[in-house]
DNA sequence: CCCGCATCTGACAACGTTGTCCAGGCCCTA
DNA sequence: TAGGGCCTGGACAACGTTGTCAGATGCGGG
C-alpha cells in the first residue's frame, strides 16, 4: 500500500527502478547495475540479496533509459511495402533472424509503395535511434537519408537500388532473370510474347522489361508495343491487359508476368482461355506446382535478400568502413509447365 | 571541421542535440524543445532561426530521450510464430495499420513456436517499455506476464488464449468452424473422415479437434483412432499419416486438414492420388480456387483478427479499464469443389 | 511615468540508467 | 605492525529530452 502511495506520479504504472531495488537490498544503486548486467566484482551473498528484492519488487530495467546512456539501441528498423505480400513475410523473417543473431529486436513499418510514407517510418525510425535501417525504397530520391547516415545510421537498401544516394543495395537480378524467362519462351518457339509489369519508375519492374526487351532482341524479334502493359497491378486491370493482347488477329501465344501479383491473376485469366497459352512469372507462387499446367516461373529467394542485407547492416555496425557495393543475387528459372506450352 | 573536434565523444556519431541547435540560434534549450513539438509561445521570428539551425545542423530529436522523460513509446509489440507464415502476414499488417493510426510503430518478433522464446522475447519488449503487446502465444503459462500487466502494459492475445492468466484474446471459432467443415462432409455422405492436425497442446489445435469430434458425434458416427493424426505438421510427416489413413481395407474418403499447411501438403498426395478423396482446409489458402478441384476451406479472416485485436489494446491504452475479455470470431466455409467429392 | 498584465524566453530539475572515480576494508608482505 | 595493493561498494555526473517556474520584455491604461 504505501509504495503504491509513495510512487504515485510515476509514469509507467509504479514501476520500480534500481533505486528501488537498491533501497530494498540495502546496497548502492550502481551495485543493482551491476547485478543486473552481470558485471563483476559484487560478492555471492550482496548479489543473492539483489537479485531477491528484483524478484519481490519485479523490476526490469527500463532500457530507455539504458539507450540513452549507451547509444545503441540493439534494435534495426525495416521498411517495406507490405508485409502482407507474400514476397515480403518471408524476407522480413530472415531480416528478424540475423537481427537476433546479433541481440537486436526489429522493427517494422509498411511504406504501402508510397514515397512519404516511406520517408516518414524512416525518419520515425531514426528518431527512436535505430542502429541501422534496411529499406526496401518506395520512393526514388533518397537524400533525406543523408544526414542520417553521417550521424551513422547503417543503411542497407534491399531489391531496389536507393535513389540519388550511394548505399549499399542487395538484389535479385532482375534483367538476367527476366531476359531468361524469355529466352526460354523463345526457345519454346514463341514469338508474339506479352509482358505484364509494374510501372516503370519501380526499379526492378524497369529491369525485368529491359530483360524481356534484350531476350527478344536478341532472337531478333521485333517488339509490338500492344504486347506490353505497364503499371498495371491491380487484378482487374492485369485482367483487361491480358485479355487484349489475346484477342485480334495476332494475339501472343505466350505472356511473361512481372510479379507475383501479376502472375497470379494471369493464371486465372488463362484458365478461363479454350485454348493453351504460355507463362511465365517473375517470383515463385505457392502452391505453382500444384496448377493444371504448373506454373513455371523465374523464383528469386526472398529470405536470402533479406539476410544477405542484414549481415551487411550488422558488418557496417561491427565497424567495418565498407564503401558503398551492390550485390546481386541470382534467379532461377523453374520449369513447371506453363513455361514449356508451344505456341498454338 | 571544430564541431567534429568539440564533439567526438558522442556515441551518435556526432548528432547535434537540443542544446547545440540552441546554441547555433542564440537561444534557450527549452525555446528549441517548444518548436519541434509545435507549442505555442514562440515569436515567428525566433521559431524561424530555430528552424534554420535545426536545418542547417540536420537535428533529429531523440525519442529515447523523450520517452525516458514522458513515459510513453509510442510503440507496441507483437510477438507472432513465424512471419513468413502466409497466415500472419495480414495480421501483422492489420495490426501495423491500427497502430499506425494511433501513431505508435511496431515492434515485432517470432517466437518459433517455442514458448522459452516467446517469453524471452515478450520480456525483451517490456523492458523496453512498449506501451503494450499482441501476443499470438507458443507457451501455455504466462504468469511469467502478471508483474508487466499490472505495471500497465496493456496486452492483449489473440488466435489462442493466455495461460493461467486472465487476459484479453482474439481468436477465430476454431470449434464451430471445424465442426462446420466436417458436418459439411458429412452432409455429402462421407462416414470415415481423416483428421490432421497439430498438436493438441496447442488450443487451436484442440478446438479443431474438439469441432471434429463434435461433428462426428452429432452424426452418430464413431471415430476410428486410426483416423486421426495429431501433432504433425512437417510436409514428410503429414504426408506419411495421410497416406496411412489412405489405404487399407477401409480408408478414409475424406479429409479434414486442421491448418494451411497441412492442408497445402495433403492437396499433393491427393494429387498423386488415383481415386478422388475430399479434402476440407482449415485456413484459406492462395490459388485454392484455382486447382482441380478447388480447394474448401473454413476460412479464417487474419487480417480482422489483428486489426480487432489492435484496436482492443488501444482501448486499454485510452484509459478505459475493461474486465478481460474473450473476442471470438466467426469462419466461413468456402466451397469449392474438393470438399463436394462424394465417397469413392 | 509607472504599474500591471500578457507574452515570450530560459534556467533548472527530473526521467532511469551507466561510467568514473574514490573510499573503505581486507589480506599479504616486509 | 605498518604499508601497499586488491577487492567491493557507493556517490555523482552525464546521456537528451520535457515540465515547472520564474524572469524578462513589451504594451496599454491609470
């Protein structure tokens, strides 16, 4: 009761400090600090007396305060576009692994694709004092990081380069991987092959249609521009694409799908079709292989990004002055089906 | 170059403070605090030479310092199994979105189903002081939670009740949905129905069990223990207890999987399979409409389980003092096709 | 011209922890 | 037994911010 009484103003619902735990021991505070941080030099029996009044008073400590006085927070901030997507659990988790590896807690944000957003979780971020950020960019002007990373905020940028800075980025090689999905669309016989992506000022939907562009190039085939649809993502206009470039007198007898979001709603789209169209899709899709075709796609390893970059962010916070690299990881093309229809 | 000399000890790498912006102005250190959090009493001449050294300095406030000082994080934790788990990923979403919209940030961590993890991790958040907690619990005790919860943290659980404790949770109607989907199937005639499931210390995995039975019963129908397989959710082993119940003199017809990933391993040996077997999910799963036959599934909506769950917790923090309370969802039986095969 | 009041500003303490440093007690050696 | 070194414990300042309160300034009215 009188405790209660006593420490009524306190702000986090009477919790007790290492005052506390000092007066009730009857030691120092620093003795406290030292048992709670298993410091040497406090003998068994005054450490056994602490660690009691911890228990009695359940105290933990306030690791605000400990930041403060440190200036590490062991914590990371990620900032992605949509935990949701299934792309990014998975990739978020293995960010979370590294992060525990190295005794740091992560935190995260969705940027939902949108520039101010992002900017805003990352500056958020950084006011909790993060140690380091790994940002998968929504927007493509990065300067506002500048300040923060001259402060020494480690910063790993992941599947997009970051824009009008220099700063590490980890990616999928998303122009070999496009380039190769439809190579191999052409080396099926295909030649009126569309292309479904995201818009272009998106980084890797830019690279994978720069690789479609180089694959059809390379086999010589002129590019009809009512083969390509760009910026579209949402299901119902992936659908309209879709179905216009396959009707009229010409209609592709392949599609390449430049996301997992796109590939998804072509398969639906196609499977509504009489007749058989092939596809291949950038990003592996759960369950693909269980699809009547299954669904061949170029996969990249989503987990691998992550922990590739989180190893990089906690090497630049362990010290090591690195200059600015960009890592590329490479794709893989899995043949399930879809890609290895023939033309009609 | 004289800034860097007078400053080096500083473990923010060098970060201007409060008190360098004042100085740079010319003015106090508590006229600086009062423009970055917008208080009035400032002359918009001063507020406009604080802004420049604030600009010029690249200040960024420190909320460790702030939360020390007010006693409030702004943040919440949320301690999940896996987020690579296509389950959690729209709750953790859903959750991000209400915090967002109360201005807090998420802090989040995977407990891998393991419940020592779980209540590290849960005591990692807490000692740095989140104003409160979604947890979707591994463990069956959370005693170890009583000193936290009555020093304010607000908590709340969600997909499976708290231990031994009295608390807020959020959960699915696991019991009615499996008893649904099972009473489903025996509406189409079927009499011997496989279970498969995880472990049954694990509550929802109980109640799925329980909504098995229940529908079994209710049907007259006695179970067969050969029929039922708990505690397997590894594709290898899923795949072996499927196939156990699958041959013999009198095999199942049909199938109740008890999660995603049960369900997503029993949709492959069905595939392989000869003769047609029904099959009911528990979980939606993606592209269940697409495969042959489509894929039913008592679906649980994730997203609303985060987004209730969130949205209670904020409630605790707005200072409303509710008695604990048990939040249960309804399921939705998604036919489409797999779970309408009649018995071989 | 001075007083009172409103407005703006700044000095100071406090938040809970950790780093520094010194005091006191003990044991060992000369 | 005196002196020195080691071990343990505690007082105090500092981290960067915000709340409190009082001082300074300016203005209008008596």
């Amino acid at each position: 009761m009188d405790r209660t009484a006593r420490r009524t103003e306190n702000r986090y619902g009477n919790r007790p400090t290492m005052k506390d735990v000092a007066a009730r021991a009857g030691v120092g505070l620093k003795t406290v600090s030292r048992v709670v941080n298993g410091e040497p030099g406090v003998t068994p029996d005054t450490e056994r007396r602490v660690q009691e009044a911890i228990a009695a008073l359940g105290f933990r400590r306030n690791d605000s305060a400990r930041v403060l006085r440190k200036g590490r927070t062991a914590s990371i901030g990620l900032v992605l576009e949509d935990l949701a997507d299934p792309f990014y659990g998975p990739l978020s988790r293995a960010v979370e692994e590294v992060a525990r590896a190295h005794g740091a807690l992560l935190i995260n944000g969705s940027s939902a694709e949108d520039p101010d957003r992002e900017q805003e979780l990352v500056l958020a971020l950084c006011a909790r004092r993060v140690d380091g950020l790994v940002v998968i960019p929504a927007g493509d002007d990065h300067r506002y990081l500048e300040p923060e990373i001259a402060a020494g905020v480690a910063t790993v940028f992941v599947d997009r380069p970051a824009g009008r800075i220099d700063a590490d980025v980890v990616l999928s090689d998303s122009f070999g991987g496009a380039r190769d999905g439809v190579a191999h669309l052409i080396a099926g016989g295909h030649r009126r092959i569309g292309f479904i992506g995201d818009q272009p000022r998106i980084h890797t939907a830019a690279e994978r249609l720069r690789g479609y562009r180089a694959a059809m190039e390379d086999a010589g085939i002129p590019v009809d521009e009512r083969w390509m649809s760009l910026g579209v993502t949402d299901p119902e206009r992936v659908r309209r694409a879709a179905e216009e470039m396959l009707k009229g007198q010409e209609p592709v007898t392949a599609i390449f799908a430049g996301n997992n979001r796109v590939t998804v709603t072509v398969v639906r789209v196609l499977a509504e079709l009489d007749r058989r169209v092939a596809l291949v899709g950038f990003d592996d899709i759960e369950l693909g292989d269980l699809l009547q075709p299954g669904v061949t796609v170029v996969a990249q390893d989503a987990a691998q990004l992550g922990r590739t970059a989180a190893e990089r962010l906690f090497r630049q916070l362990d010290g090591a002055t690195l200059l600015p690299e960009r890592i590329e990881l490479p794709t893989r093309l899995i043949q399930r089906g879809s890609g290895e229809l023939p033309p009609a």
